[in-house]
C-alpha cells in the first residue's frame, strides 16, 4: 500500500498500551520537516556471482565452440584477461571493444543459456565473474571481471587454441 507521497506502508505490531504513544509519535515525525527523518534503510547487496575455477579443455571447448555470439564472448573474455581483477561496467565494455550495447547484453544471456546446455553450469557457472554494484553516482550496474587465475586459465586456452585475436575468430 502506498501513500499519496509514495511511500510505503509497513504493519508493526504494537502492544496495546503502546498505541495512543506511537500515534503521537508518527503525527510528530509527519509534522517535522523532511531532514530530520529517518533515511531509509538500505537494499541489501546481491553476492557477486564467481566463476567456478574452469579446466582449461572446457575453455577450449567454449572457444571451439560455434555458437551464434561466439565471436563477441571471445572479445570480452579476451578484454577481462588483458585487465584481470579490474571490473568493467558493460558500458566500458562496449567503449573498449566497439561492440552495440545490444550485442553484448544478446552474448552475454547467450553465454549463460551455452554454459547451461553444454557445461556443467551448477559447477562452473559463468567464464567470467559478474556483481550488481552500485556505481560512484550511485546507480546500480552490473560489472564484470576476471581473476588473475582466470585471465592466464583463459590466455593459455587463447593460446592452445590457435591464438588470442577475437576478431580473428568473425
């Protein structure tokens, strides 16, 4: 239930002999100006969703694989890896690769229904490690990223496999 500002009501049992006190308390805090309420209380943070620790032949798997977004999971894979541990909001994704939003947000669900029809997904999860953060401005935004385990894990499969170059693979 809302109220006419948009706020939302909650209801909090109250013993009885309390309840002509918090009344008067809750027409008190409406007559007190803006600043001096109660912030509200934050969101809790989703976890970060960590990529399980993949074998190199199922990365070279997922490179060999012919998959319809294939060529752009390799450019981001290949981008994570050349900055490990450094978390990069799709939007600097896009700015470093070149690629449409579109097109990485399509690869990117792409990549998770691949992992889950050909991988073991409830092992392995995702190549890559992704959190919905809160950005400097505040805003939420999801950021990705790749340990320094998992850049070399990935660098080494590039490598097995024919070489590093994504746009090689278009």
């Amino acid at each position: 239930m809302d109220t006419d500002e948009g706020q939302q009501l909650v209801q909090v049992a109250v013993p009885p002999r309390f309840l002509d006190h918090v009344a008067r308390l809750l027409v008190q805090l409406e007559a007190d100006d803006k600043s001096s309420r109660l912030p509200p209380s934050p969101r809790p943070a989703h976890p970060p969703e960590l990529a399980g620790d993949w074998p190199i032949s199922e990365l070279e798997r997922l490179i060999r694989m012919d998959a319809k977004s294939r060529s752009t999971i390799l450019l981001v894979l290949d981008l994570l890896a050349r900055h490990p541990e450094k978390q990069m909001t799709a939007n600097a994704i896009c700015d470093a690769t070149a690629l449409p939003i579109h097109l990485l947000k399509g690869a990117l669900a792409g990549l998770r229904r691949l992992a889950r029809a050909h991988f073991e997904y409830e092992k392995l999860g995702l190549p890559l490690n992704r959190h919905r953060a809160r950005l400097p401005n505040g805003e939420p935004e999801t950021v990705y990223w790749l340990t320094g385990h998992q850049a070399r894990q990935w660098v080494l499969a590039r490598t097995v496999v024919g070489g590093r170059r994504s746009d090689d693979d278009n």
